[in-house]
C-alpha cells in the first residue's frame, strides 16, 4: 500500500472518529438536558403552590399540572425519538398511543404551536419531525373524538 493511501484512510478513520464523538456528545448533552426538563416537571407537578407561579393566567393550577404530566410523557417521547429508539413506525405508534389519550390532546390542543416555535426557532430537525408525528395524530384523535362526542 502507498504511503498516501495509508494516510488517506487514517486520516478518514480518525475522522469518522471525530465524528461519532460528537454525535455521542450531542446525544449525550440531550439525554442531560431532557433529564433536567423532566426534574423540573416532576417538581413542579408535586409541588402545585410553585406550580401556580409558572400556570398560564387562564388555567387553574390543578389543570396546569394534569398538562404538565402529559408534558413529562411527552419529553420523555421525543427523547427517545432524538436518541433513535423512536423513529418510524415507533414514532408513529407513541404519538398516537399519546394522542389516544385525552389529556395528551389537551396538552397538545394548549402548547402544540409553543412546541412548532420552539423547534422552528431552533431549526431542530428531530423536533420537527416529533411534532410532525404529533400533528398528525393529533389531527387523526380530533377527529375521532369530536366524532364520538
């Protein structure tokens, strides 16, 4: 083998490297910040007096907390989603196991369009695609539910 050709491929293992040490990391500072996200809900939603600070001025706290554990399922989904255990037909089985539920589409009816800003403003392609599975199942529930009613 050619000195340049030996060097060519240690130079692309090295990379190849690099690059799976970020994505790592990435997926690594993910997984912290969602466990950071999930602790503050799990306190704000056993602790409803602090909960009353961070509540729209429209809801009640006992409403606002009931959303706030829907968000918890909903935060610990789209991880799973980020880090590649919910991608596919998974994602789709989990939105509309989510969906399926009332209070996930009341949480989804309040927050959804502060969720699509929020991925849009970080132009977020994992978020993007959670909420678009999200929407779509939303829309399928709705649907259903307003049917039945």
């Amino acid at each position: 083998m050619k000195t340049s050709a030996g060097l060519l491929l240690a130079t692309l293992g090295i990379g190849a490297h690099l690059l799976q040490r970020e994505r790592h990391q990435r997926q690594h500072n993910a997984a912290r910040l969602a466990r950071n996200q999930l602790d503050w809900l799990t306190y704000l939603t056993t602790h409803p007096e602090l909960a009353e600070q961070w509540k729209p001025e429209d809801l009640g706290v006992e409403e606002y907390v009931q959303l706030l554990n829907a968000n918890k399922m909903l935060c610990a989904l789209s991880l799973r989603h980020r880090l590649g255990f919910a991608t596919g037909d998974a994602l789709r089985f989990y939105a509309d196991d989510f969906m399926s539920r009332e209070s996930g589409r009341r949480y989804w009816r309040r927050f959804g369009a502060l969720r699509e800003k929020e991925v849009q403003s970080n132009h977020d392609p994992y978020g993007l695609r959670f909420n678009r599975a999200m929407n779509v199942a939303y829309t399928a529930h709705a649907k259903t539910a307003h049917q039945v009613s």
